[in-house]
C-alpha cells in the first residue's frame, strides 16, 4: 500500500499493479483497472473509461520518494510514501529516515574559481555554493540540503583534492 501526495495537497491510499499491459488495483478503496503501452522509456499511454491520456515521467527523485509527471501536458508533482515511511511516521523515527549532510567535499581534484557563499548564511536545498573548475569544465557544487554555513574550508583560487572538505553545515 502507497500514500502518494499530489502537487502537496490531495492524497490518494494505492495498491497497483501493471501485468501484460494492464494497469490494476485499489485507488483510495475503489477497484481500478486501465490500459496502459510503454511507447519509450518513461513514456506511457493510458486508456480509461474510454479516455486516452498520455502520461510522461519528467525527473525521478529516488531518495525524496518523489516523481514529476505529465498527463496530458499538465504537470504533477507526486510524493509516494509506503508502509515502512508510515510506520516511521507513527513512532515519531521519521526524521531519522532523512539523510543529514553536515559537509560538501570536492567530487573531483580541481580550481576553486568561486564560493558563492558566506559563513553564517542561510541556504536552501539547490543554492549554488561554490565553482569548481575540474578539466577545463566549470562545475556548480549545489547544497544538498537546507542549512547554514558553519565554516568555509576554502579559498578562492587554491587546488583542491577528491573528497577534499570545502563547506560546513
């Protein structure tokens, strides 16, 4: 059983399954059944209750249990939680489910050619923190989660190694 949340407001109850193109199951306890065909990856048409609808999978966020989708050239923002995410939920652990990101260290040796933030900033998940030039190629490090900058470990302009630190939370 899922729980997907869509666009952060209706929430749906779902148990499906797709078998020799058929898309089946329960959706908020009524009984569910519609054609579906893979046309390419990510990719799909859809045929219910003699209404065709065309459905893409634009990104897959795996570790925010997260799918952006289009039906029909409207797009869908869907938050999927399952079981294990509920139980979390019930005993109050669902915080520690999270992955907690105290550093960005270098993906590669390189440049640092620009911090683009101050210590004692606040940041949100995305923000573009620090340019690193690694083989002629410009690299935006983004912050990974919300936060504050603790310590910059860096300076403009100096090498760095792999897995080197650059920026605290």
């Amino acid at each position: 059983m899922y729980t997907v949340k869509v666009n952060g407001n209706s929430e749906f109850k779902t148990e499906l399954h797709q078998q020799n193109g058929i898309l089946s199951g329960i959706l908020n306890g009524q009984e569910f059944s519609a054609d579906i065909i893979k046309i390419r990856e990510g990719v799909y048409h859809m045929v219910k209750d003699n209404l065709s609808y065309n459905l893409e999978i634009v990104k897959h966020i795996p570790e925010e249990k997260q799918l952006v989708v289009k039906v029909n050239n409207t797009t869908y923002v869907l938050n999927i939680k399952d079981k294990y995410d509920d139980l979390l939920h019930s005993l109050g652990l669902d915080s520690l489910a999270s992955k907690k990101v105290n550093d960005i260290k270098a993906p590669m040796p390189g440049m640092v050619l620009n911090i683009l933030v101050a210590e004692g900033q606040d940041i949100k998940k995305g923000d573009p923190l620090i340019v690193l030039e690694a083989m002629k190629m410009e690299n935006v490090l983004k912050s990974p989660t919300d936060g504050i900058v603790k310590k910059i470990a860096v300076n403009k302009g100096i090498a760095v190694e792999k897995n080197q630190g650059l920026i605290q939370f």
